[in-house]
C-alpha cells in the first residue's frame, strides 16, 4: 500500500489481519529494523505474513535490500 503519511495504511492492514482470525499468523515490523533483524524476522517467522512499514527505509540498507529481494523470489 501506498499514500500519504497519515492516511491510515497501516490501521487497515493491521485490522485486515486481525479480522482474518488466529489462524492467520502474521508480524509487523517498521522499515528501521536493522538487516540482521530482518533476517531474523524472516528466518523465525517462515510461515507468517510479515508486514513491514516504511520499506524505502530499508532500500536505503543495500543489505536489507538483498535480503527483502531472496524473501520476495
């Protein structure tokens, strides 16, 4: 999803998710997660819809941007 600050992304996909039950397994994260906590995330969490805010501050981190790119395929 993409817009403005403040228009209420996040708030519709943390609900979406939540309205989809417990056995939709997910987690957030925001964009400032180092790349080592990143890949922790994806490594603990391979199942999960994993949910990261502010992506373009990963793009910033060329690690981080290799480890969203193996995650995506």
């Amino acid at each position: 999803i993409v817009g403005r600050p403040g228009t209420g992304k996040t708030h519709v996909i943390k609900e979406t998710l939540h309205t989809l039950g417990t056995d939709a397994s997910w987690k957030y994260s925001q964009g400032y997660v180092s790349p080592a906590a990143l890949f922790e995330l994806f490594r603990d969490h391979p199942d999960s819809v994993i949910v990261i805010d502010d992506v373009p501050e990963l793009f910033k981190k060329p690690q981080a941007k290799q480890i969203l790119m193996a995650a995506l395929g």
